[in-house]
C-alpha cells in the first residue's frame, strides 16, 4: 500500500503524462561495471535490443568480456546455444558516444555510487534522449528523488535495484518517487518481468527495502561487538544455528565490504541524525579507517587466507 504522500501524487498525476509511456525496444546501459554488465546482459537474453555505454573504451571492452564470459560459461554447459549466444551478442551495441543513447526507450544507470556524478549524467542525459525515454538508476543508497529532481524529467523517472550477481539473483526492487507517473511505474515494473526478475514496489526511502533491513541489522551485530556484549564468533554462531542466517552478520560484512556497509552508513547518518535505526558503530569505523574493508583485503571481522570461504575471527 502506497503512502498518503505517495498515493495523493499518483492521483494527480494520473491524467497527464504526455507523451505517453514508450514501448521499450530499445534499453540503454549506462555504465558496464559489476551490475551494468549484467543488466546490459539479461535485458539481451529477453530479446530487448541493448546499447551499452560506458565513457571510455577500456571499461567498455571490459564490461564487454564480462558479458562474453558470462555467455560463454552458459554456451559450455548448454544453457544456451550458439545461435543464441550469437543473438544475444548481436543485440548489443557497445559506444563510448553519448549520441548514440539518443533513441533509448528505457535508461537504465549504474555508475559508481557518487551523487554529483548521477545528477550531471542526467542532466546530460535529458539533452541527448529522446523526450518520451524513460530514467532508472541502480543506485543502492542514493535518493531517487533527488536524481529526478534534476533529470528534467521527474514523472518519467524511477529506481530500478539489482543484486549482485544480476544474472542470477532473482529480485529487482522498482522504486517510485512522488513525481514518477503510475503508467512508467507501471510499464517498467513489467520490463523488471519481462527480464524474467521478480519485481517488488516501493516508495523511495533509504535502503528501499532490503538495505533498510539488512544493513541495520549488520550494524546492530556490531554495536553488540562495541557493547562487548559477544564476541564475533558468537554473535555470527547464534544467527546461524538460532535464525536459520546462510551466515552470520559480521562474517555477511565481510562479505559485502565493509568500506560498501560503511558508506551506506555514513551517509545515513549524516542525512537522518534523528532516525535511532542509523547509526555508525565504533569497530566499524576503525576497521574502515585501517583499510581492513573485509574478504577482499584479507581483513575485516575474520582473518581471510586467499581463496578463504570461512576466516579466523580478529578478536
Ligand atoms: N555492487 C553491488 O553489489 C551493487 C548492488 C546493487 C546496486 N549497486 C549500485 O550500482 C551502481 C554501480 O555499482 P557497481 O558495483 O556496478 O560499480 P562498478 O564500479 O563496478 O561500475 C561502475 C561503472 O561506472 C562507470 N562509470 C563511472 N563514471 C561514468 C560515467 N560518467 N559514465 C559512464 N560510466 C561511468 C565506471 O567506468 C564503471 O565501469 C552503483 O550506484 C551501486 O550503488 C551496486
């Protein structure tokens, strides 16, 4: 169920979206890192035609060979055939030119998570596409609300929140902000079906809906390791064996990366000091401070070994 705030805008907005929603055909991907790759990838595998754009030619050719490598581990254990890995391909273009995002029917952004740098993209964006095109960001923090504010088109643009590995996580999270119009929630509420995710509805606040659950709760683990009120090995123990958790909470961070789980924070933090539920937690801003972000430099809350699946616990 909407928000009154919410509801009250989707009524009066209802009447007036002129030019009316596009078809999507055409779907552009702005950015070709870790989740635009698989973004560009899965929207190909539905048949939709994909231009993919990054700013330079090296991170595109290297968001290029992540999709060729993705297709070719399907294509070597017969998830696809060569047809279709040859369709898929073909329905990629690959540019370093903004111009040629001009017929895009669907945006779809997933740059580094950097407020300043979304707000000029869109902006520059606004002036390339074509006026009926539809604006999704990725974004996993950021306000929805204040990106649309800029994009020249606010009742046109929605969140649109992947997971990491896009290829094989199943949920998308659509986000709607007060301006976004119900028919492009709506019509891109059903691409997220058509790209075979499932798709969930929410209204922009932070976190939406998963990081508002999940990285209070990664954080209330460390505040308890603050508190001394466990140790590291317990607290991740108890959610295991007591809640059914694949993994504990501060083994998950590691995980994650705690310079992501830091940021994300920080940020809130500094954007709700009212709201009890953010806070930033002692152990993990020193650990953040020290460059121990976690698996990924051998250090966080566990001592990680190469190729490590379970670490030593620091403390
Ligand atoms: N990593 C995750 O688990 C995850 C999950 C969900 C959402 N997100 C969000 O997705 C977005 C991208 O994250 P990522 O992990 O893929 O980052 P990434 O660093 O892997 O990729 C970002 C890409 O953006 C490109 N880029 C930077 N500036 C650009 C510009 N001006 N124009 C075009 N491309 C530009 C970079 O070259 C890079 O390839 C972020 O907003 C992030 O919050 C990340």
């Amino acid at each position: 169920m909407m928000s009154s705030r919410f509801a009250a805008a989707a009524r009066r907005s209802l009447s007036t979206l002129s030019p009316p929603v596009p078809k999507f055909d055409t779907v552009a991907c702005v950015g070709l890192g870790l989740m635009g790759h698989g973004i560009a990838q899965v929207s190909a595998q539905a048949n939709f035609k994909v231009v993919a754009f990054e700013q330079e030619q090296r991170f595109l050719d290297a968001g290029r060979s992540r999709i060729e490598g993705s297709l070719g581990k399907m294509l070597k254990r017969e998830k696809i055939s060569q047809e279709q890995y040859d369709g898929i391909m073909n329905g990629i273009t690959y540019t370093t030119d903004f111009a040629d995002l001009a017929s895009s029917d669907l945006v779809v952004e997933a740059v580094i998570e950097n407020m300043d740098l979304k707000k000029q993209l869109w902006g520059e964006l606004n002036n390339v596409c074509k006026p009926d095109a539809i604006f999704a960001s990725n974004t996993s923090s950021l306000s929805i609300t204040e990106m649309a504010d800029v994009s020249g088109r606010p009742d046109r643009f929605v969140g649109v929140h992947f997971f990491n590995p896009v290829q094989l996580m199943k949920l998308t999270e659509v986000i709607r902000t007060v301006h976004t119009h119900p028919e492009v929630f709506d019509a891109c509420h059903s691409w997220v079906g058509d790209i075979k995710k499932v798709a969930v509805s929410c209204n922009d606040t932070p976190g939406f809906i998963v990081n508002r659950l999940l990285v209070p709760s990664l954080t209330q683990a460390c505040l308890m390791l603050d508190r001394k009120d466990a140790t590291i090995k317990d607290i991740d123990l108890s959610m295991q064996l007591g809640a059914g958790h694949p993994m504990g909470p501060l083994h998950l961070a590691d995980y994650i990366g705690l310079d992501t789980i830091h940021s994300i924070i920080a940020g809130w933090v500094e954007k709700y000091p009212d709201e009890p539920a953010f806070e930033m937690p002692k152990c993990l801003k020193e650990r953040f401070d020290n460059g121990d972000l976690g698996r990924k430099t051998g250090k966080g809350f566990y001592h990680w070994g190469a190729g490590d699946v379970r670490g030593e616990p620091t403390e």
